[in-house]
C-alpha cells in the first residue's frame, strides 16, 4: 500500500520528460507499459488551495438529457444473442484478509498508431482487494451531498472520509450539479435513476460485484441489496470482450444524441473507469488527458483493459472531472484551467466519488453489538454471527440485549439461579452478589451492625434489618415473599444434606425388615397351602341315606349313614 510522497512539479515534469526520452532512445515504441510504484507519483500540476477550475473541459455522452429513454426490456432484447437475456454480469469478490487493501501504480504507456510517431498517456491503475469492506461510493463532500447538490473536488471528500485513494465516479449535470444515475453509498439509497438504463457498477450485500445494466426490482432488490451503487456509461468489457458497439445499442436511443454519442466515444480525452479482474478485485484506472488533445478514447481504454485481464469494465464521468488522489493528496494532471490564471490547472468539482480505504465491517457499526477490528466484528457477550446480529439464546431467558435476563445464567441461559435477598446473579457463572447484611453462597444468612459482624437471630429464619438487627414482622409482602423462599429454599437444601449425611435406615436394618417381610409372606402362603389341600380331601367323600327297620317301632325312624 503506497504512501504516495508527492514530488515538487518541477521535479515531476523532469522525471517524466526524461523517462519518456530514455524510453524513445531505447525504442520501446510498443504499447508496453513502463510501470512506476506509487511510491513515486508524478505530479506536473501546481494546486493551490483557493484556485477554482473554469469547467473548461466538458466531455458528454448525451446532447440534453442524460440517459436514454427507453426500457430495460428494449435493452434486453437488443443484446447479443451470445449473451441470452442477461443484461449484467455477478462476479464473487476476492477477500485476501493477509494482503494490503489495494496496490497501486502509475504507468506510461506508448499508443502511437503509426511507426515513427509517438503518443504517450500516464495515469494510474489500482488493485483493491476485499471490495466489500474496503471500496464505498462516497456523496460530494459526504453523506447529503447529492440532496443539496454538491460539488466538492475529489481531493476534498477523500480527505473528510480518510481514504488511501480515491477517484471521480458518477456522473452529474452541469446545469443544476445534482447528481445522476442511481447512488446507494454505504447500504444507503440516495437517488433512483428510476431506470434509466446506463451501465452501472455496484457492490451487493453478500460482496458480489455487478457491471451491466439493471431493471428496476434489481436496483432495489431487498433481498440481497445493494451496498454501493453508481452509475456510469459505456459498458466498456463484458466476460473479457469489447463490449462498446452493444453499448452504443443499448444507451443511445434518439438520432440527435448518436452523433454526440459515437464522439463521446470516440475523442481522445482523460477517463475514469473502474472494473475487476479473474480474482475478483475491482480495478480502478484513470489516465490523465485533455479532450481532442491528449489521452484515451473508449476503444483504447477498452484495449489497454483487456490487455491487462480486466473481466468486466463500465466507464465513468471523464473529461476536466477526471481526477486521481493518494491519501488527500491530488496525484493526476487535471485538464480544467484556473479561474484566476489560465497557465494553471485546477481540480474539477466533482459529484460522486470512489473511495479506497482501511477495511470496515459490514455493517460498520457491527449491529450495535460490536466491535469493528480489522473488518471482522467482534461481538459483545450474548451476541453472534459475522455482523453481530443473532442472540445468543432467546426470550425468556434471554433479553433484547442478548444477555440472559434476571434468573437464568450459563450457556444458552439454560440454568437458573439460586439467589436470595436481593441478591444478583452473574449471568455467566451463577454465582450470587449479596446486597448489605446478607451472605452464603446463596445470600440466605443475614447479619447486622457496624461491619455487619453481629448474626442474625429471628427465630422465623427470616433476615433482621440489617441494621438494627429487628426482627420485626411488618415488613410488607415482598420481604414476606422473601421470606418465604428463603425458608422453603434452606429446608430443602438442609432436608437434602441430612440425607446424605445421616441416612434414615442402615443397610443392615434394611436386610432385617426385607427377611422378616419375606417369612410374614411365605407363612402367609404355607397357610393357604394347607386350607387347600384339606377342602381337597374332604371333597373326595360322599354319604348315603339306609333305612332301620329292626328297630323298636316306637321310636323314631333314624338314619343311619352308611360310609362308602
């Protein structure tokens, strides 16, 4: 990540005259690229602080006003067939937690289209790693500053927000400097285009990047929203390939803009453009120009792009509003002259802004319920999730705040507490804090007096003011209540510890109450045993009845039974 010391102007004109020399003596009249660390940024502009630039270089894509007026299903059914209906491509972000946010450099390259002749351009090319946490859409001068129609130079807006570098993004108009196109900056929805179909480039919520053109329900899409959103023109490459004359296509609708259109293209003059690459990085390039003069028209920017294995690409605002800052610090060469002296130039007012800097979190503000360290939310106690946004456990037990509520302690506020008196319970441990003239493990023995030395003597087992030590009755139904579960809590707790301590019965005694239950139950059954066996017996007997009749007449008839 480079520091960008800035080097006088005089020095920077020189080393850059002499590096472009060096370069034409050595023959090196390809379109090669003499790269430079960003260590050393070439600065061939003198800025002085209260200079205003006259918005003399003023590149437009569109004659009135801006954007087409068509559909996004006319933009769809025009595409490429080779491209189906999908009118924008997702790309997974890069998120290397162990590499510096972003690397950038400043390159020289030769474009010269005939042998003999040469055409230098320079500018910067950026690398951001981890997009989502690093790179955000920025309003003029902050958040508001699309509302009241701001503009602020890009040096400016870096500054106020901390970035490492930054670069004009959106476009604006020139009449009134509101800004255009759609804006979400940082999860925020600051203006909808309301569909107006101009190639765009956003970060989504799950960090996937976006380039291409948008229907409406995606530009306001709740269920993976947008984080940061802006709106440029010209979708320059798409899956690798040049992607303009499909552009044209798509944003240029009305006869009178085609002409206006294909110049916008078409001219040589200072571009902004952002894109990524095969890892998922978002590329950032800016080359430094004048229109008709100086610097890169859109086929040339699209080239160069592909050259270096940039996959997806959409051009931004160009022109005088083109500019490149370095950690607060302007490192491109503006073409907009001064107001005050025009052998000077000045930095443009610009609208939106793209703005590198140290990761944050997403939310920044990890929920409210952490801390943002190095991109990564650490949660407080309670709270979970990659955003600090999931309890820990749930209502009852837990609170809004994540923490167990009164009563409950431990993981996932499973268990409850045993705290009397008063008293409070950690909400991790369990472990009781007794208020004044209480003590034990659970806050049930109380004490009185100077220190609280004296113990406690009501004979109810209710606390005594701490105090005085009374034990007077008329404490109302809370210290009654109190009372109460204090009383049936130390029963208990002393009931349990007699049992274990000093059993009710031996194990010996035990034994002798199941022998003697066991012989009561077996005399038991030997008794009925016997009553069976004799009602048996008798049942296998029967009697007949047999007459006398030598007896005296006198008598009465017996009978006589006769045993068989």
């Amino acid at each position: 990540m480079a520091t960008g010391s800035v080097a006088p102007p005089l020095v920077g004109l020189v080393l850059l005259y002499l590096r472009v020399r060096l370069s034409e003596s050595t023959g090196a009249r390809d379109s090669g690229l003499l790269w430079l660390q960003s260590g050393l940024i070439l600065s061939t502009r003198v800025k002085v602080g209260w200079q205003v630039s006259v918005d003399d270089d003023v590149l437009l894509p569109y004659a009135h006003i801006h954007g087409p007026s068509h559909s996004h299903r006319h933009v769809r059914d025009c595409l490429s067939v080779a491209n189906g209906k999908t009118t924008y491509e997702t790309w997974p972000p890069s998120s290397h937690n162990g590499l510096p946010v972003a690397e950038s450099t400043v390159f020289i390259s030769d474009l010269s289209d005939s042998p003999g002749r040469s055409r230098w351009v320079y500018g910067h090319m950026t690398v951001v790693h981890d997009p989502l946490r690093t790179l955000s859409v920025l309003e003029p001068g902050g958040p508001g500053g699309c509302e009241k129609s701001h503009r602020v130079t890009v040096e400016e807006t870096a500054k106020a927000a901390g970035c490492l570098y930054a670069q004009n993004a959106g476009f604006f108009n020139i009449t009134s400097d509101a800004c255009l196109g759609n804006v979400v900056s940082d999860g925020r929805m600051v203006r909808d285009s309301g569909g107006v179909q101009n190639a765009q480039f956003g970060i989504r919520k799950d960090g996937s990047l976006v380039f291409g053109y948008l229907a409406q329900e995606d530009v306001l899409d709740e269920f993976n929203p947008f984080v940061q959103l802006v709106s440029g023109v010209v979708w320059l490459l798409r899956n690798g390939e040049v992607y303009i004359n499909q552009s044209l296509k798509a944003e240029c609708d009305k006869i009178t803009d085609q002409v206006v259109f294909r110049e916008f293209v078409e001219m040589q003059s200072a571009r902004t453009v952002v894109g990524h690459d095969v890892k998922g990085n978002v590329v950032l390039f800016h080359v430094d120009g004048r229109s008709k003069e100086r610097g890169m028209n859109l086929w040339e920017v699209a080239e160069f792009l592909k050259k270096n294995e940039v996959i997806n690409a959409v051009n931004l605002d160009g022109g005088g509003s083109s500019s490149f800052v370095v950690n607060g610090t302007l490192a491109s060469y503006t073409a907009d002259q001064c107001k005050s002296d025009s052998r000077w130039r000045c930095a443009r007012p610009v609208s939106t802004v793209l703005c590198v800097h140290e990761r944050r979190c997403e939310p920044s503000d990890c929920s409210g319920h952490g801390d943002c360290v190095d991109g990564h939310c650490q949660c407080h106690g309670g709270w979970q999730g990659a955003a600090c946004d999931s309890l820990v456990c749930q209502s009852p037990a837990c609170g809004s705040h994540g923490v167990c509520t009164a009563g409950y302690y431990g993981d996932r506020c499973k268990h409850t507490c045993a705290c009397f008196n008063g008293a409070l319970c950690n909400h991790v441990n369990g472990r009781c804090t007794c208020p004044p003239g209480f003590y034990g493990n659970s806050c049930e023995e109380g004490s009185y007096g100077l220190s609280c030395a004296e113990e406690c003597q009501c004979e109810d087992q209710c606390p005594c003011d701490p105090v005085t030590g009374s034990c007077a009755a008329d404490r109302g139904l809370n210290q009654a209540g109190q009372c109460l579960a204090r009383l049936m809590f130390t029963t208990q707790k002393q009931q349990e510890e007699d049992c274990r301590e000093n059993p009710y019965l031996s194990e010996q005694t035990w034994l002798i109450i199941t022998s003697v239950l066991a012989s009561l139950l077996l005399g038991r059954l030997a008794v009925h045993a016997m009553r069976a066996s004799r009602k048996w017996i008798l049942s296998s007997y029967f009697y007949t009845q047999v007459p006398q009749r030598e007896i005296n007449a006198e008598a009465m008839p017996v009978s006589l039974f006769q045993l068989h």
